[in-house]
C-alpha cells in the first residue's frame, strides 16, 4: 500500500518534467511535419528519417499517458528507459 502511494505521488514531478519535455518537443514535431510535407510535395515521397523521428516522439507521448492515467507504472524518460518502439 505505501509503494503504490508513493507511486502515485511519484506521478507528480514525472508529469510536470515530462510534460515539459514532450510539450517543447511537440513544437519541434510541428515543424518536422511541415518540413516533411514540403519535402514530399517536392520529391514525391515523404523522408523516412524524419517519419521516424515523428514516431518515437509519438510512442513517448503514449507512454507517458500510460502512465499518467496509472495505466503502467513504468516511468517514462527521463525518469524511466526511453524507448523508442513500442513494446
């Protein structure tokens, strides 16, 4: 009972530094996107390293849900493993 409410008390500073860093890094997922949609408007074909990246920002993003919502208690980056596929 005391770890879970640790656990639980735990959520806060993970949400707050956590949210932090996926919100910033959302605004640079914002310009990969339009840079990716020129890019394929141009050459016919999206680049698939910038997908990719869009990808692990979008996995993190779901991890950290997960856990805010006590779906998983594993801690998302930089509290926890960061993972960039989904396992």
């Amino acid at each position: 009972m005391k770890k879970e409410k640790s656990e639980a008390l735990m959520r806060i500073p993970v949400g707050i530094v956590s949210g932090i860093v996926l919100g910033v890094w959302a605004h640079l997922i914002a310009v990969f996107v339009v840079i990716n949609i020129i890019y394929t408007l141009v050459k016919g074909k999206p680049d698939k390293e910038i997908a990719e990246f869009c990808n692990i920002w979008k996995v993190q993003l779901s991890k950290y849900v997960e856990y805010m919502i006590f779906v998983s208690n594993t801690r998302t980056w930089p509290f926890g493993k960061f993972k960039d596929k989904k396992s």
